[in-house]
C-alpha cells in the first residue's frame, strides 16, 4: 500500500444541460469520493459529473418516474414496452408532463 498525498480543491465546473449551464462546484470531497471508485463497465475512473446538483436530483426524479410507469432504457434511449406505433410516447412528452405536475405542486 503506497501513501497518497493527493490533495483535493474545490473546482467549478458548468452544467452540460442546454437549459440550465449553471456554474457548479466540484467539491475536492466529491473529488475524492470520485477518485476511489471505479466504472464498473469500464473499469475506469468515473468521469467528472457534467451536470449539477439540481439537475441531476432533476433527472433522478425522471429516472423514477419513468421507472414508476414501467418504462426501460435501452442504450440511453428510454421506451415505453406496451406502446407501438403512433401511440409510442416520445420520452420528452412523459417528462414535460412530470415537469408541469411539478409546477402544480
Ligand atoms: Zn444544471
């Protein structure tokens, strides 16, 4: 076991959402909690998060909610299995009307 003495700092990062592109943190903890892990697929350490907090929290919901429904994703793309055809929902549709609920709160 070899001693590391690398030190972490907060770095500011933007938001990759066309949306948002809010300035975030990259807090050197976060950093260092990247750095001990590991992608499991790849085998590579985890790339820096592209988004912030309050989109991924965003996104987390949509994950969930799409999930709720039965959706699946399949190489990025989410589908619904029942619908076919004309009557396949586009993701964005099942989202906008997640976000609007969110508004009625
Ligand atoms: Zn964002």
């Amino acid at each position: 076991m070899s001693e590391t003495t690398t030190t972490y700092v907060d770095k500011a990062l933007k938001c990759c959402e066309p949306d948002c592109k809010a300035d975030f943190t990259w807090t050197a903890g976060e950093q260092e909690w990247f750095a001990q892990k590991q992608d499991p697929n790849s085998g590579k350490p985890f790339e820096p998060p592209r988004r912030c907090k309050t989109c991924r929290e965003r996104l987390k919901q949509e994950r969930e909610y799409l999930v709720s429904r039965g959706w699946i994703q399949e190489r990025g793309v989410w589908k619904d299995p029942r619908a076919t055809g004309e009557s396949r929902l586009k993701l964005h549709v099942a989202l906008s009307t997640q976000r609007a609920r969110d508004v009625q709160k």
